[in-house]
C-alpha cells in the first residue's frame, strides 16, 4: 500500500470520528476542528520526513553482499 494511500485512509478515518464525535455531543465543535487540524498537520509532517522508496540504491547493499561471502568470512574455532 503506497504512503499517500495510507495518509488518505488514516485522514479520513480520523475525519469520520471526530465528525461523529462531534455530532452526537460527546466533544465540541472547535474541539473536533482542533483535532482536525493536528491530525492534518502531522500526517504532513510525516509525508514530507519519509525517504522515498526510490532512494534506496544498489550500491548500498553491495557491502553487505561482500561481508557475507565466504571468501572474507573468518574460519570457524572450535573449542574442547
């Protein structure tokens, strides 16, 4: 599931109980608009601070690929 999907999903979920919340009495009006608008203001936070998928590169898993070969792989000691 992409990042925007799940913002969405999360948004509006948010959206709907905080609406109902506020419809049937249990929270006030400027209340819910708080909570709106923090919710809105974090999840904008996080899409703008996450790495793109795309970021990643090859090159960064090329170290790793060498460490686990068995050419630089120390030999095993056993111990009586």
């Amino acid at each position: 599931m992409s990042k925007k999907l799940k913002t969405a999903i999360v948004g509006a979920v948010i959206a709907l109980v905080v609406g109902f919340a506020a419809s049937y009495g249990l929270i006030n009006q400027q209340t819910a608009d708080r909570i709106k608008d923090k919710t809105d203001e974090i999840l904008a936070e996080e899409e703008t601070t996450q790495p793109a998928p795309e970021a990643h590169s090859e090159p960064a898993a090329e170290p790793e690929l060498q460490a686990t070969t068995p050419d630089s792989a120390e030999p095993a000691v056993e111990v009586e």
